[in-house]
C-alpha cells in the first residue's frame, strides 16, 4: 500500500502538481472473496473471520469461515488480521461544499433569503475538494451534503465521497428539505450589563403559522396535475407524497415537540429530526410518532452550566435504552468530519455498546437517510462499500484505515496532507 | 467650655452656609422666619448605638442646636410634641449619582474600525476613560424628582458623583433638600471614584477587563512621574487631578467579589485602601472579603423570584442563580457577623420603594436593627469622613432628621416626615386622624359600620346586623369621608361625612334623592385589629442553603483538602526512563514519595488501581478558561495580565478536571503581535482566583503572527497598523527598539550616582514586559501558522537579542522544525485542525510527529473548553497521523508542555518529589474509551467519578428544594420574572473573543458595534 502511495504521489507530483486529488477509483469488473478479517457488519453481527464476496459492485455473499471453496472463480484477497467495516455515513454537512471556512468565495452553502426549498445542494458538491480525500482516509465513505441557513436552507444529497462528478457520486440526489425550526428564544444584548441575554421569540407563533400556510399552499399546489412555476411551492412535493425526508433542525425540547406536531398535521411520512433532545417528554413525542433523530457529535460542552459534565457523552445511551432510532452527525466544521468515528466511539464509555456506535454512524444513519437498501451494512444485495482497518475505527488509539471500497471499486486513499507529510519526512530524512 | 466651643464652630458654619444665600440679591422685602424648631419627648436614635428616650432635639436653620432632655430654648422657638414617635438621622447614601448629568455614550471604535484618540477635547489624559479631574460639585444640579424619590425613604444626604470611566473623578456630599445648589452642596471633594468599566469613552482601548487594569495601572504610574517631574515635558490636567486625590479616600466600584479582589491587588501595589462598592454577592466568598479587611458599600437590591412554574422553562434557571436569589437577601447580616464595616446603599435599587422591604428581608435573615441604622448612616459618613456632617444627631450636624410612627426597620413603620437642612418635607400626613374602627350608626337600615384599610385610604362596611352587610366605596380628604353604596335593589346612596374626634357626622341624599343626617361613633374596644399582625410576624426563620465553592453547580461544600494516601496495583505511565510500570504510588503532602511494588500501605488511605491506569495530570499549554478577558486591542498590548481576569466561577474548570487536566497556561488571545501576560494555573476547583495560580510560576507572554494580528478575515479594510505581514515584522522590530531604549534610560537614572536633578524615567507597563523578555526573565509563547513569519520571527529574536520560547499552534511547525530545533524553540500544535481559513490550508495532522521526529519539543494543546477535556484522545491522534509510539505520544499532553513551561521541576512525570498532580484511568489513558476516575492535584482529590452520582443528585435535590420556594414565593403573590436562558459566560463576554468557544473575530466585530451602536 505505501508503495503505491509513494508511486501516485511521483506521478502526481511529476505531471498533475500537488494541488490534485488523486485519481477515482475503478471497479475491476471481477468477483473477489476477501478472507481472514473480522466483519462487522453493521447490524450487531461480527464474524470473528469471515469472508466477503463482491461482484458488480455489489455484495454477493457474507458469511462466517472461508467462503472461497463455494466461489471458486472469485479472485481470493486475504485481509488476514483486518478488520472490515460498512462505509461511515456522515450526515448533514456541508463537505464538498465549501473549502476553506473563512473565505466566503468558497462558501457554497448558505443562499439568500428565507425560504430556499427549491435549491439543491447537489450541483454545489465540489468532487474535487482537497478536504474530501482527509475525510475518507478515516473510513467515512458518505456525506450528506447539506445546505444551512434561513428557515428552509434547501435541499440535500447523498454523496460518496468519491467520483470525477457530482453525478458520478451520487447515492440519492434531492433526498429532502431542510427545514430550520424557529426558534422560542431570541438573542440580544444589554448594555447596562454588557451581556448578551436570551428573551422569548415574540415571532414564534407567527413564523410557526407562515411554515403551516406554505405547507398547506405547497399541498393545495401539489393538487393540480400541470406543472406550475412555483418553485419554493413545489420543491415541498416529495416531502408531502411520501418520497422525501424532511430534515427539521430544533433547538430545544418545546420546539421538538411542536415540530412533531406539526408534522403530524401535514401528514408527513418522513420526518427526522435533528439536534439534541433531554427531556421525557420529547423523547416520548419521538417515540410514539416513530420520528428518528440525528443527535450533533459528543464532542460538544454540555448545554448548560448546571448539566452533568458528560451530558453529551451520555445522550446516544439514553437514546438508544428508550428505543428511538439514533443517528449521529459531525456538526462541527466539516474539516473535522473525519473525527465522526471518534466521537461515537466516545459513547462507549458512556453506556453505550460498541455496536451501538458503530451502528449510530452507519445503519441507523442509513435507515434515517433512506439510503439502507443500498448502504449501511455488509448485507447481501447491498452496494459493496466498506472499509479496511488495522484496529478498531472507534478509537483514535487503534484506527488505521488501510483500504476503502465504494461500490467495489478501491478508493485511493491519499490526500494532501499525506503527501505534504511524505515530502517534508523526505527533506529530513525521516523513515 | 465644650458648649462653648461647640457654639463658636455652630456659628462658623451658619455663617459659611448661610454665605451663599446672603449673596444673592432679593427682589422684595427681607422675609426672614424664626427658625428654632424643638423636637419633644421623641425616642431619639442618635446613631445605631444610642437612644434618647423622651428626648428633645433643636434646630437652628439647617442645623442641630442641641441633643438632650429638658433644657431652655430660645422664646421664639415652634414646638412639636413628638410623643410617641421616632427620630433618626437622616439616611446617607455615599454611592450615588444624584444630580448628575445623564451618560449619554456617543458611537464608538469598533474592531475594524478602531478608534485611536480621546473624544474629550483639552489638556487631559490620552485616553477617555481616565478623567478624575471631573468634579462633581462642578456639575451637580438639584433634581427634585429624584431627591423626592430618596426622601420618601428617608435619605436626607448623598455623596454623588459621576458615574463613567475608569478614574472617575470626585464626589460631593449634597443634601435632598428641594433649594438651590448652593444651599444643597454641602461639601465638595469627598471622595474619588474608579471602576473597570470604561463608560462613555469612544475610544476601543481599552476592550477587556484586564485592559481597564492596566489602564488604571499606567495612569497611577503616570500620574507619580508626573508630579516628580514629568510636568516638565507635558501639561496633563488629568494626571495632576489623579495625584491630588491620592489625599482622598477612594471608592472602587465593583460588580461581584472577584471585582473587590481584583481592585484591591491595584490599591496593594499603590498604597491605596480602597472602599469596595460590592455587587451584593460578598457572601459568597467571605473570608476573601474580610481579608480586605476594608469599607464595603453593599447594595440593597436583591435578585428578583423567578417563574418556575413551567418545568421545561426552569431547566435553564442555573444552580447560581437560584441560590443567589435565595442568599443575597443575606449579604448584609454575613457582612455585619464577620465584622466586617459596611454602609448600605440603594443605588442599584431601580424601584426604590422596594427599599424597606428589603431591609426588612435582610433583617429577617438576621441583620441586626441597630447595624442596619449604622450602615445607613453612622457608616457610611465615617468611611467618608463626612461625620462631621451627617450621618447622626449631635449638635452642630446638618439637621436632617427622620421622624416615623414606629422603630424604623419595624414593618408598620412610616416616615411621617423627612426633615433636610432643617426644611421639612411631609412623607406621610402625621395630622391626619385614625378612622379605624367599628362604629355604631344612625344609618338608616345599618346598626354599624367597620372602618378598615389604610387611614388615608380606608374601606367601610355596613352591617345590617352581625351577619349582612354592605361594602361601600370611600375616599378621604383630609377630615371629610365621601361614602357611596347601595343596598338591595335600590339605587346608589350617597353619604358625606365630617371626622372629629371619635365620631363622623355627615349629610347624605339617599337612592330617592331625600336629604338625611347621620353620625357615627366609635366603640372604645374596637382598636384591637392591628395587634393581630404582629403574632403573624413571628414566622419560623428563614432556612438558607449551605455556600459551595465555587458559586456554581459541581462546587463543594467544603474545599477539599490534601491527604497522604496510596493508589495500589495500577499501570503507572512514569514518563521515565522506567516507561510504564505495574506498582503502587505513594503521594505524601501533595508530592510523589514512593514509586514501586508492593509498597507499605500502614496508615495511608488505599486507592485500589488494578487494572488501571495512573498518570500525570494533563497540561494544557494553550487555554482560555476560567478568565473574564481573553483579547486586548492594541498592537502592542504587553501591558495586560490575565491573572488580573482568572475566574475562580468558570464551570469548564471542573469539566477539564474531569478530563484529566490539572495544569493550564491561560493565554491571552492572537488579536494583537504582542499580546498579555499568561496566566499558569492548576484547575484547584473552589479555591478563589489568586489561589488557582501557580505560586511564582514562569513568566509567559503571548506574541501572534498572522491573519489574526493583520485582520485578515475583516469585511472591510481594518484601520489598525499592521495590516500585512509585513507591517507585523515592523511591530516587532520598533516595539524592541523602543524596549532597548527604555532598559538603557533606567540603567543610566539608576546608575547616576547624584539623583538630584533627575527626573526618573516614567515607568511604562508595556515596555517593562518587553524589558524582562530581553532580560530573559520572560518568555514567549507566539501564535504561528505558516512558516514564512514563522521565519520571520526567528530571525527577528536572533537579531535584537531575545529568545522564543514556543510556538504555539504552529501548524507549518513542519516546514521549519529544523530552524526551531536549532534554536531550541518548543512546538505546540493541535492534533487535526485546518481548512478553517487561509493560513491553515497546508496545515497536516502529521504535524506533531514530524516536529518530534526532527527532535522538537512536542506538544498538543487545546485552545478549545470543549477539545481541552479530552486532550488524551487528541494526544492519541499522533500516533494514527505519524505514528508516534505510546509514550511519545503521552508526553505531547504532559511532560512536553511541562518542559516548555519551565514546570518539569515539578509537573510532568512520577518521580519521587514532584507534585501529585495525578489522574487515574479507567482505561489506555490514549483510548477513546478511557475517562478519569479521580483527578488529583497537589495531593487532593479535586474529581472523583465515583462521588460524581452523588453530586449529581444533591444538585438536583437542592435546586427543587430551592424552585419549591419560589412556587410558595409566587403563590403569595410576589412579582416573579420568567427565566431565560443566559448565554453560557464562555462566549459572551465582550473581551471573550477570539478562538474561543467558537466565538470569532466577526462576532466580536458585530458584538462592538451592537455595544457602540
């Protein structure tokens, strides 16, 4: 594998220059059995040394024991002491689509204006990112490219992370809206105590009645056969018949609640909801209404100064014990994105199993995602994308991510950094 | 003798007093009034120590004649029979801004767009926030609107002043009367007056609390080279008006009792004792505050109940907030039982007829009465050595008195007048008569009527018989009653009455329009009402919570405290030669004792470690906890400490002790090419602010390079100089040219043999750091990202002469480690960070291990409150991103950053005679999957996973017990606020800026011009 690497970074260096990312990867078009590693499979089984057969991309049989004596013209690859992974799923980010944080020019995320239903941040996803190839290096596989901001940002995309094109990488293009839930409390600042304070939302209500009324008018819309030109209007169809996720991201436990009931309202199929959730009585509005949640990274202060010092690390535990389906997001910088495998393993010292975790960032993701036909688990008939470690991806300590495949084809795992770091070990010498 | 004497001063000051009205000229004839008023067989309450029972006072004019019982009094003399009544001085209140002019803040520099120069056109200080040549009694005017408001509670006197800027300028005693400033002024510089805060000034310096420290500082400093010489080269009026009122006592306003700590180190370091304005939390850290050993001037506005009725919206109300409003009612009585001297001001009081039921309130918490009155008069005229004035009733003071119907601090007291320079001000009407009581009737169809209420405003019912009866709607004037009612289905009657003593005669026209008589007279026996109220006083005393340290939730109820104990059978990771050993550690008076196997146990307590891991306690080289300032503004800002601003209260200590840190060096932020001075502290959680510092620690200060120095991410272009890199290297080279001047200008005064004629050189806090890093007494920590500044830098130290200590952040530390390594420069790095902005764009997570590989003193740091409580994980990242071994990349969080803070003396690793900084793992300490089980510094267990239910469940139990005393508060009716969430403290403050908890550069843009807007 390193001397691969060190033979792309020659040829990349002698005839592309440094500022590209290594070519895609390709399908070889046989049918491989990969031997002698422990499979996770994403569901809770393991085999402790199992076989994995691929063909077309596709996964054409798992199991426990070497398999190669029942696929006797699979080309044989021997992962001994390796560990195999289903493909991370990173959902909600905006990886692909913006570069560098703090140069606007690169930003591609964030439209003007209030109510962006109809925007779509597939076209914006940048296959070419230089930040892309770091992410991967550390097993996640797909992002969820996500427009931000205002009260509906847009619409989102399932993308691997990997592909000449947007096209090319697409899982499930315009799989929902994004819906911003406002929020109760407003912030100001008061001067005479020079801080910044919370007050109640007087818009609340009013701004909650606008999001009934464009539902009610995208419904009443979505009732006329002919194509009609409103474009925020009708972007909200795959969300009212039943194909699309609405994604609403709340701030607190009232708005959950009053998110949920207004789902419930209109009748929606696929609601998800995004954020961080405490009370009892939350949980059991997205129980009883089997809402699925994707809760923000671990890896954030407690909420308030009074919360109990790993709040964050305990949620997924809590969660999971009431028996809600549970995702998990990086919701810090998308650069960091390559930390989502740490961060639901930090769950673990917390009540959390590992494959609990394991299962936060890649079925339950999937499930919520609308993407587990295709992804999420080594299950036969899914697509054949999965990881290769020396160690257990949950833990910085022991992660080593030696191999990726998306849809059978390897993935190049060599970025930027790797090769700024293979140039500078060369000018000092460094083994 | 003594009369005599007392006389003699009496007739000075008439004459002075009545100086000012004797100059102005009259239009009409001369209408001089006998003004000797005697005061009789009142209870006299001289001060809060002596009463005069059946006591007698005169007055001349506005002032005291004579104190005492029986004695002669002029013929001319007007007499008052004060039976039964009370008379105090009249209240004093020495924090007040009475009859100033309204602070009008003008818009202001902000971040991009800095303003540089004072608003305030003429010979004063260069900066706008030091004006103590303001002059109260300059710019006071009589503003009877207010002076009413104080009167109503029985203030007669202020001391006022100015209430903007730092140095503020002086007082002046006034009186409440309702005459002319001449008459009102009673004494013109009483006190001079500070703050931190810089008020009204435009200018952006300084933007941080530490700043307004320094400022103050300098201008001290200033102000004494001024005067020894300085004058010479500069007319400053500002600076001859801060040296004059050195001979003053000064007031320091504070808004809590780290304020009263900060302000009192300032007046330590210039000889100055000043009095405390406290924020009303004094009682939170007590002996602190007696260790003042100074005046506090304590509010007398208490927290206002909050609405918990919701129990969704109570989450957010914190364990502090709920506390506070339970304890600060208490403030006053802790005070007075620690002895300490205090005066009590209602300054802060927005509604100020909340004023005796809060001292009642304080009362009922055990402020004794006599110490009250004291606090509000007595005192507060001592600590401003205005006791010759006001503040009691003796002979020759001011005539301000207070007369009530009862003891003052009693609930039914009322002030029947406020007397003021002698001029009587009507609170409520002593004439007017009692009604109350139950009267038999004339009345057609009525037997009796029931007069109660309050006797100006008094209700009446009117009974049939025992058992029917008929509300009838009152009003009073004066002695005439105006009574409506109807009975039955019958139309309105309308009775108007007459009060004279014990009867009501009255005229009345019933529902038919015929004219009627009617009278009422009192039943002798009915006057037993009011009696009942007093049984109803004697409710249980208040039961209060215990005090926590820290004032906050996770704070203990005791401080911990060391112990010799012995944790056995653990994998210690010994950052030794010996590497990781299975053994046991013996911690002795805070340091390591013994290393080894099967080590005695006799009388040690035992911590069982099998099958875990033992540690030193982690290092933070780069934090910004605990601190109320992280950014001052100037390009050179090496004048400004953060152990000026450490915050003893921040929650994120304790979470980082629960992460495993025990050591943090709080840096000031990148805002400036040189930045504050460090502070170095260990996370003692509950000990107070100065004790969190790391005794003589190593001196650091902050240089930065880059986007952050040049506004680089502005949206407009920024006004300050540098605004390019290569504007930064100019900073630098002219902030140590002028450092090498300065060193030589003192090294020539302090060689002189012959002083005389020599004016020592002005002492400059900026200069005075840069001096000490040339002298290599202090060492910097620079933010760096890429490598040509980094260069830069190096060259620059190697050619003026002074030494980098570390590079902090450095993520090109990569491409230079070879120049760093040949200078010895340390590298202190994050594990993963880049693509956030330009800077960082060929920043590597391999960073860490290339710098170590080439031989480069390593470390991982956090910059981060949430990264900084699992630095063990981000250490562990330097293995998957260049594979460092083990130990390499445990030492990145602990022995590495020990060494480049010139603490491995005494951090870093277990060895025998270091300190017992400690963490004891439940796992790898380099695995996602380990937490701390007990976090130990100086041989004290400051976390403890295993007491962490417990802590939880009290913090629980003591909140509701608290929320069900508001739900009682609220069901008897008074006022409460609904809570809201406060933005957590780590990101609001407006110096909270950079770098920090996410709040950005542009955050800190847009919160100034909110703040100037």
């Amino acid at each position: 594998m390193k001397k691969i690497s060190i033979l792309i970074y020659l040829i990349v260096s002698t005839f592309l220059g440094f500022a590209q990312n290594p070519t895609v990867g390709k399908s070889s078009g046989e049918t491989i059995i990969y031997t002698g590693a422990h499979i996770f499979v994403g569901n809770g089984v393991e085999y402790n040394n199992g076989s994995l057969v691929i063909e077309k991309g596709k996964i054409l049989a798992i199991g426990d024991g070497d398999l190669s004596s029942k696929y006797p013209n699979a080309k044989k690859v021997s992962f001994a002491g390796k560990q195999i992974y289903p493909g991370i799923i990173s959902p909600a980010n905006s990886l692909g689509l913006t570069e560098i944080q703090a140069v606007r020019t690169t930003s591609d995320f964030n439209e003007i204006g209030e109510i962006n239903s109809n925007v779509r941040a597939l076209i914006a996803y940048n296959t070419d990112s230089e930040v892309i190839p770091t992410v991967r290096s550390n097993g996640i596989l797909l992002t969820q490219a996500t427009p931000e901001g205002g009260l509906i940002p847009g619409r989102s995309s399932v993308m691997y992370l990997d592909g000449w094109n947007w096209e090319d990488a697409v899982l499930k293009a315009d799989d929902g809206v994004w819906l911003n839930w406002p929020s109760k409390v407003t912030n100001s600042f008061n001067r005479t105590t020079f801080e910044r304070e919370s007050k109640k939302n007087e818009n609340y209500n009013k701004t909650v009645d606008e999001l009934h009324t464009f539902f009610n008018q995208a419904l009443a819309l979505s009732q006329d056969d002919k194509k009609y030109d409103n474009l925020k209007l009708t972007a909200l169809n795959g969300v009212l018949n039943g194909v699309d996720r609405l994604y609403i991201q709340a701030g607190s436990d009232k708005e959950i609640i009053d998110a949920i009931a207004f789902c419930k309202e209109h009748a929606i199929k696929f609601p998800v909801i995004v954020g961080e959730v405490s009370s009892d009585l939350a949980i059991s509005a997205l129980k009883e209404n089997n809402v699925p949640i994707i809760i923000p990274s671990t890896h954030r202060l407690p909420s308030r100064g009074d919360s109990e010092v790993w709040e964050a690390y305990k949620l997924p535990a809590k969660l999971f014990a009431k028996g809600l389906l549970v995702g998990m997001q990086y919701n810090d910088s998308y650069w960091r994105t390559r930390n989502l495998p740490f961060v639901a393993g930090n769950a673990v010292g917390h009540g959390l199993t590992k494959a609990q975790a394991l299962s936060m960032i890649t079925l339950n993701n999937a499930k919520i995602l609308g993407i587990d036909n295709f992804v999420g688990s080594l299950e036969v008939g899914k697509q054949a994308s999965y990881i290769v470690s020396e160690g257990d991806i949950l833990d910085m300590r022991t992660s080593k991510v030696t191999n990726a495949f998306i849809r059978g084809a390897e993935v190049n795992l060599d970025d930027k950094q790797k090769r700024l770091a293979e140039k500078y070990n060369d000018k000092y010498g460094i083994k | 003798m003594r009369k005599n004497l007392s006389l003699l001063i009496l007739f000075i000051i008439c004459k002075f007093s009545a100086f000012s009205q004797e100059t102005f000229h009259e239009n009409g004839v001369k209408d001089k009034r006998p003004d000797y008023y005697l005061f009789k067989n009142a209870t006299v309450h001289v001060d809060g120590k002596t009463t005069i029972n059946e006591g007698w006072v005169l007055i001349k004019g506005d002032k005291i004649e004579k104190v005492g019982k029986n004695f002669d009094y002029p013929k001319t003399t007007q007499v008052m029979d004060m039976s039964g009544k009370h008379i105090y001085p009249g209240f004093v209140d020495i924090y007040s801004d009475y009859g100033m002019p309204e602070i009008k803040r003008k818009p202001g520099g902000g971040y991009y767009n800095m303003e540089f120069k004072s608003g305030k056109e003429g010979a004063f200080a260069w900066n706008q926030a030091i004006k103590p040549e303001v002059k109260a009694d300059e710019i006071f005017k009589v503003d009877d609107k207010s002076a009413a408001e104080l009167r109503k509670i029985g203030f007669g006197a202020t001391v006022t002043h100015q209430k903007d800027g730092i140095a503020r300028g002086n007082s002046a005693l006034v009186s409440l009367n309702n005459t002319t400033e001449n008459e009102v002024l009673l004494k013109s510089n009483v006190s001079s007056h500070f703050s931190f805060d810089k008020g009204s000034s435009i200018q952006s310096y300084p933007v941080s609390l530490m700043g307004s420290v320094a400022l103050l500082r300098q201008a001290y400093y200033d102000a004494k080279w001024y005067t020894n010489g300085g004058i010479g080269s500069e007319r400053n009026l500002s600076l001859e008006a801060l040296a004059q009122n050195m001979a003053l006592p000064a007031v320091f306003h504070g808004k809590s009792f780290l304020d009263a700590q900060r302000a009192d180190k300032i007046g330590k370091e210039f000889g100055i004792k000043y009095i405390l304005k406290s924020g009303g939390d004094d009682y939170k850290r007590i002996s602190e505050i007696k260790e003042l050993n100074t005046h506090i001037i304590a509010p007398i506005s208490f927290p206002k109940a909050l609405d918990v009725e919701d129990p969704l919206d109570a989450e957010i109300v914190s364990l502090t907030d709920l506390k506070n409003w339970e304890m600060a009612p208490s403030n006053l009585a802790v005070l007075a039982k620690n002895n300490i001297s205090f005066s009590i001001s209602p300054s802060d009081l927005v509604d100020k007829s909340q004023f005796f039921g809060n001292i009642q309130k304080a009362i009922k918490l055990r402020l004794d009465k006599n110490t009250a009155l004291d606090a509000l008069t007595s005192s507060p005229a001592k600590a401003l050595k205005i006791d010759n004035l006001v503040g009691s009733i003796k002979n020759g003071m001011i005539a301000n008195l207070l007369i009530s119907n009862e003891e003052i601090f009693d609930p039914k007291a009322k002030i029947l007048e406020n007397w003021i320079q002698g001029n009587k001000f009507v609170i409520n009407d002593l004439s007017l008569s009692s009604v109350k009581g139950t009267y038999s009737t004339d009345l057609s169809g009525f037997s009796k009527l029931e007069i109660t209420g309050e006797n100006e405003k008094p209700s009446i019912e009117l009974f049939e018989n025992d058992s029917t009866k008929v509300k009838a709607t009152t009003t009073r004037d004066r002695n005439f009653l105006t009574i409506n009612y109807k009975k039955g289905n019958a139309g309105l009657v309308r009775l108007s009455g007459y009060i004279t003593d014990k009867k009501i005669n009255g005229d009345g026209k019933d529902a038919d329009g015929k004219s009627f008589v009617w009278n009422a007279t009192l039943n002798e026996d009915s006057k037993t009402e009011d009696k009942k109220a007093d049984s109803t006083k004697k409710s249980s005393e208040e039961k209060l919570g215990e005090i926590i340290y820290p004032f906050t939730a996770f704070g203990n109820k005791e401080k911990p405290s060391k112990e010799d104990f012995i944790i056995k059978n653990a994998t210690i990771w010994t950052n030794e030669a010996d590497g990781n050993i299975q053994g046991d550690v013996i911690i002795k008076n805070g340091k390591i004792d013994a290393i080894g196997k099967n080590l005695a146990s006799a009388g040690l307590k035992v911590i069982d470690g099998t099958n875990k891991h033992l540690t030193n306690g982690i290092i933070d080289e780069h934090s910004h906890i605990a601190l109320f300032s992280i950014n001052e503004v100037e390009s050179v800002s090496s004048e400004v400490r953060q152990e000026d601003v450490v915050n003893s209260e921040d929650i994120n200590i304790y979470r980082q002790l629960a992460g495993g840190v025990t050591t943090s060096q709080l840096l000031h932020g990148s805002a400036d090419c040189i930045g504050g001075q460090s502070a170095i502290i260990k996370l003692k959680w509950g000990e107070s602010a100065d004790k969190l510092i790391i005794p003589n620690s190593p001196k650091f200060i902050k240089f930065a390079l880059g986007e952050n120095v040049k506004r680089g991410n502005s949206p407009q272009v920024p006004n300050r100089y540098p605004s390019t890199r290569m504007g930064v290297e100019q900073v630098f080279t002219d902030a140590f040219t002028r450092a090498i001047a300065y060193k030589k200008e003192w090294a020539t005064y302090n060689g002189a043999k012959v002083k005389t004629g020599l004016t020592a050189p002005r002492t400059d806090l900026e200069l005075v750091a840069l001096v000490e890093i040339l002298d290599g007494k202090r060492n910097i920590t620079c933010h760096s990202y890429v490598q040509s500044e980094i260069n830069m830098l190096m060259k620059l130290a190697d050619s003026l002469g002074f030494k980098i200590n570390t590079f902090t952040h450095i993520l090109e530390g990569y491409k230079v480690a070879d120049k760093m390594k040949a200078r010895n420069i340390n590298g202190s790095t994050f594990s993963d960070w880049w693509a956030y902005k330009m800077e960082v764009k060929e920043a590597i997570p391999y960073n860490a291990a290339i710098m170590t590989k080439v031989g480069v003193n390593t470390a991982i740091n956090s910059d981060d409150a949430e990264m900084a409580r699992r630095l063990n994980q981000e250490a562990a990242k330097t293995m998957l991103y260049g594979g460092l071994s083990e130990a390499e990349a445990w030492k990145t969080v602990t022995l590495n950053p020990a060494k480049m803070l010139h603490l491995d003396e005494r951090l870093g690793s277990i060895k025998k005679g270091k300190d017992a900084d400690l963490v004891l793992w439940t796992d790898n300490p380099l695995s996602v999957y380990a937490k701390p089980e007990k976090t130990i510094i100086d041989g004290t267990i400051y976390f403890d996973l295993d007491k962490e239910a417990a802590k939880i469940e009290d913090l629980e139990i003591e909140k509701n017990r608290i929320i069900q005393k508001l739900l009682a508060e609220k069901s008897k009716g008074t006022p409460t606020v609904k809570p809201t969430a406060r933005p957590r403290r780590d990101n609001i403050h407006c110096d909270a800026i950079l770098e920090y908890d996410g709040v950005s550069v542009e955050q800190l843009d847009q919160f100034l011009e909110n703040l100037n807007k």
